[in-house]
C-alpha cells in the first residue's frame, strides 16, 4: 500500500483528498466551523479552481518540458492580456468570440516571448520568467494608466462566471459556476489529448526526459520547447477572459495581487505528480491536486475565519509545496519516479 501511494500520485491524491472531505465534514458536523461545509458550498467554491486548474496545466506543460523549465510569468500574462482583453471587448466593441480569440494568440505571443529566449537561446527558464513577469506586469499597469476597464460590456460578463444546474439532475443537486463547463473542462480535455494521443505529447516527454536522447532520435527538441511555452501562455491568455469575467472588470493586477497566481500554479503542478526535472506529469494528477487546495483553503476559511484565515491558507500552501517536493525527490530515489 505504501509502494503504491508513493508510486501511483493519483491515488496518494484521492486519499488526501478523500481525507480533507471527511476531517472537514465531520469538523462542521460537530458546529466547530462558522458555516457548513456543505455540498453546495464545495459546488460554489468550484470558481476558484477554474483558474487554478488551467495554470496549473499551463506548468505542467511547461515543468515537463525539461531544462528546469517553469513559467513565474503566468500570472502577468494574466494581468497584461486581461487589459487587452477589456480594451477589445469593452472599449472598441469587439465581439465576445474575436475577443477571447485575441486574448488567446496575444498570450501565445506573451508565451512566445518566453519559449524563445529560454529554447533557443538558451537562457535560464526560472531566470527568463522572472524578468518576463515584471515586464508584462509593468506593461499592464502603464497600458491604462493603473485603471481598471469595467465598462458595461465587461461587467455584464460577470454572468458567464454564474453557477447553473445540471440538467438531468434533480434541483437538489448543487448548482456548478459555468467556467468549469465552458473553461475548464475543454482546456482540460484538449491538453489531456495532446500528451496522451499525439506525438507532439510523446515528444515533450522525451526532451523532458533526456533532451540530448531525444535529439538524437530526430526530434527537434528547440521547436517542442518553445511550443510547450506558446501553449502555456495562450492558457494563461484564456484564463484572462476568466478573470475578467469573475471580477466583472478588466483589473491591471488580477494575476499578480497578493502572492500571484503562478506560485499556486505551481504548487498544484508538482503536487499532481509533475516532476520538476521534467519527463512525468499526467493531466488527472494536476486537477485532483487543485481540487485538494480549494477545498482545503475553502475548510481554512471556515475555521478560521477574516484575515487570520487567508495567512494560515498561505502556510498550508507552503507546507503543501514542501510536502510534494520531498515526496517527489523520495519517490524518485527509490522506486524510480511517479505516475
């Protein structure tokens, strides 16, 4: 049983998360939260692991890729197409459609940016990322003079963030927000297709694996690098339209208030398995890991509740990074990695 924790992530994830459940459900069953933690407040929570979720899967493409590859500027891309986003849709009367697709080539373009410094020229990815999120963190602030974009185009986006029923399904059943059928789910599914059936898939594997090997195969290993960092930036351009969507307002610092989105992103990729020095990641780990933090974070606040809450959803975050990093160096030293 041990073995297989330590070798199958997705099952040392469903035991976690199975875990938080219980602890949680029982915490309140015994009053000692300061509201339920109920079924249609897990449901309602589902809005924050929209975003989490699909940068979470932006990483992994890029963390799988090898190198030390990692992405620190997801969430100023976030920022910087949010603002290009709300000037296209909000302000020169783009429709919705060529608005989304904007905002999906224009974080490309942000990703492109990264992918070529860091696959062709070779610089340091963590490096890279680094100077590339102050600078699109910067351009989204001076693009609008540090204003936000909330004109009533944008605001009435707000109600594509709204949580629906399932059809099929009795009214009882608790009502999911509408990002994760119409984001999510299908960022989820075309990501999960191109490593499990393509082989551009198969290729990342192998650059992340042993890139040198891979290039002696014949794989241009520069060329699936830089691909895996367009990929990831046009997700982080998609979860633009998300934030600006649930915020109801194109606002200059929705990806790097407070402690950011990448560190998140992050967190949830090395905790569903990715491995940092790249080679192994599976879609399924990065989502169950991201479903784990949300509704952990979502018990915090209830027992825990104001600002006390948030700092101690910090500490659980940083344990839980600690805890799958050496979980994955473990792992990988004596059974050979995970899966």
């Amino acid at each position: 049983m041990l073995r297989i924790l330590l070798t199958q992530r997705i099952a040392l994830l469903v035991l976690l998360l199975a875990t938080v459940l219980i602890t949680m459900s029982q915490l309140s069953a015994n009053n000692y939260l300061s509201a339920p933690y109920s079924t249609s407040y897990l449901a309602a929570t589902l809005i924050n692991a929209v975003p989490l979720v699909m940068l979470g899967l932006a990483e992994l493409l890029v963390i799988t890729s090898g190198r030390g590859g990692i992405d620190l500027s997801v969430g100023a891309i976030v920022s910087l197409t949010g603002m290009v986003f709300g000037f296209a849709y909000g302000e020169w009367g783009w429709s919705l459609s060529t608005a989304i697709v904007l905002a999906v080539v224009f974080g490309g373009l942000c990703g492109a940016v990264n992918g070529a410094l860091i696959a062709y020229l070779g610089f340091p990815a963590l490096i890279t990322t680094l100077a590339t999120y102050y600078g699109f963190s910067s351009l989204a602030l001076v693009v609008n003079d540090q204003r936000p974009i909330n004109s009533q185009p944008v605001q009435d986006l707000y109600s594509t963030a709204s949580a629906v029923s399932l059809p099929f399904l009795p009214e009882a059943f608790p009502r999911i927000p509408l990002g994760v059928f119409t984001f999510l789910i299908p960022t989820a599914l075309v990501v999960w297709l191109v490593l499990a059936r393509t082989t551009y898939g198969r290729r990342l594997y192998a650059i992340g694996t042993n890139d040198v090997a891979a290039e002696w195969t014949g794989i241009n290993v520069a060329r699936t690098r830089f691909t895996a960092y367009v990929a990831a930036g046009a997700i982080s351009g998609l979860v633009a339209v998300v934030t600006v969507a649930q915020f109801a307002s194109a606002r200059p610092d929705s990806g790097v208030s407070g402690n950011g989105m990448a560190l998140p992103a992050i967190t949830i990729a090395v905790l569903g398995g990715v491995a940092i020095t790249g080679g192994i990641g599976r879609v399924a780990g990065v989502v169950l890991a991201a479903l784990l933090i949300v509704w952990l974070n979502a018990g915090i606040l209830l027992a825990v509740p104001g600002n006390a809450g948030s700092q101690f959803q910090l500490f659980a975050l940083g344990v839980v990074l600690i805890f799958a990093a050496l979980l994955n160096g473990f792992s990988n030293r004596r059974y050979g990695g995970t899966s």
